[in-house]
C-alpha cells in the first residue's frame, strides 16, 4: 500500500522549487514588502509569512518564506522543504534557537517555535486539508520522505506581545536607498523596450504617445514605490 502511494503522488523538479522561492523572495525585497504575503483564507489557500530565524552556524539573520494558518493566536506551519528529503534550513535553526520573528500581511510577531506532538500533531495534521496548497495528499508526500514531517507551531513570545515589530533589526536609510535603486532598474528594460517600441510604431504613424499611456503610466506607481 505505501509503495503504491508512494509512486502514486509527484512533486516539482527540486532547481524549479529552489527558482520559485528565490523569485518570491526578491519579488517580497523589491517591493519593500508590498508583494508576497498574505493571509490565510479557509477552503482557500493557505497564508504566506516571512519567517526570520538565526542561522546556527553563521549566528546571521535567515529568512524564507513560508506558508500558513492560524490557530487561536498561534501560527501553524509544516517543516517539508517543498516535501524534499532534507529538513529545510529555517527548521534545523529553529530547533538550535527557537526564538524567531515573523512579517505578515497584517504586522510583525516574535515567536517562539516548537514542534507539536501527540493529539495536537494529529489534530493540526487534519487542518491542513482546510488550506489547500501543501500537496493534494500530503499523507502521500509525508511518506516519500525519510523522517517524520514536523508539524511547527509559532507561539507569541510570553512577555513580548501579539506585534513586536522593534524585535527585528530596523531598516536603515541605505536598505531603502538600496530597494529604491533595485527597483529602478526595471526602468531600464522598459525603455529599451520604449525604443523599440516606438520605431516599430512610427510606420504605422502612431508615434510613442500609445506607449507611454498604456505600457509605462500604469507603472509609475510601481517604479516611483508608492502606491
């Protein structure tokens, strides 16, 4: 039975999952943390968070991001590494310094993290088919891999509060210099395109105005970080 289901179930080549995160972290930087968190909706999808841990090797601040839901005041999610065989680097962190802060859609938390167990794994384990997202059988894919899937629960700090947002290290002026300058490099392109655009358009006399009203404009409030 476990080897049929083990056949059964398929997952991403593992350069395309690695692809993915990486894209949605830079797209969560370049946006100053306007696009890639959300929060988690039932019979929905599940919620996505920015978790901040420290390395236990480099003593330096890691961060994924990773999905969620909630329950009561605590944060549930699944340690699976994109249901790889490794335990992914943010969980192995966590069990060397459980201490961690968090950036939702709504705010900032500390948290503090710990695996559940017993009735509690078993009852958490059953919600998460109440978030779609993780696999479509995720007892399937737990069993593909060669330790036991943790389930990993986000408690508020005690002493803390629910939003502690000095707990992370502020962003100076040079990170906002810096997204600012990473953000105007998508003008670059863009104009290289105008160009381009706008020979091809004047053999049908339409000049660049249709460009600029249509393809940049939109944009601006993109470019400029407002909005």
């Amino acid at each position: 039975m476990t080897a049929v289901r083990r056949e059964a179930v398929r997952t991403l080549p593992r350069p395309l999952i690695r692809t993915f995160w990486m894209l949605h972290r830079a797209a969560y930087r370049l946006s100053g943390g306007r696009f890639g968190l959300s929060q988690p909706a039932a019979g929905g999808r599940f919620g996505m968070m920015r978790l901040a841990t420290l390395g236990r090797r480099s003593g330096k601040e890691r961060v994924a991001i990773v999905g969620y839901f909630e329950d009561g005041p605590n944060l549930v999610t699944l340690a699976m590494n994109g249901w790889g065989t490794a335990e992914p680097a943010w969980w192995l962190n966590l069990q060397a310094d459980p201490h961690a802060t968090v950036d939702l859609a709504d705010g900032t938390r500390a948290v503090r993290a710990r695996a559940a167990t017993g009735t509690e794994k078993d009852r958490l384990w059953a919600r998460f088919d109440e978030f779609p997202g993780w696999g479509d059988d995720i007892d399937a894919l737990a069993l593909r891999r060669p330790t036991d899937t943790a389930v990993v629960i986000l408690e508020p700090r005690p002493g803390d509060g629910d939003r502690v947002a000095a707990a992370r290290p502020t962003r100076t002026d040079d990170d906002r210099r810096r997204r600012l300058r990473l953000r105007h490099l998508w003008i670059v392109p863009g104009l290289a395109i105008a160009v381009y655009a706008n020979g091809q358009a004047q053999h049908l006399g339409l000049g660049i105005l249709p460009l600029l009203a249509f393809g940049i404009a939109p944009d601006l409030p993109r470019l400029l970080g407002i909005g």
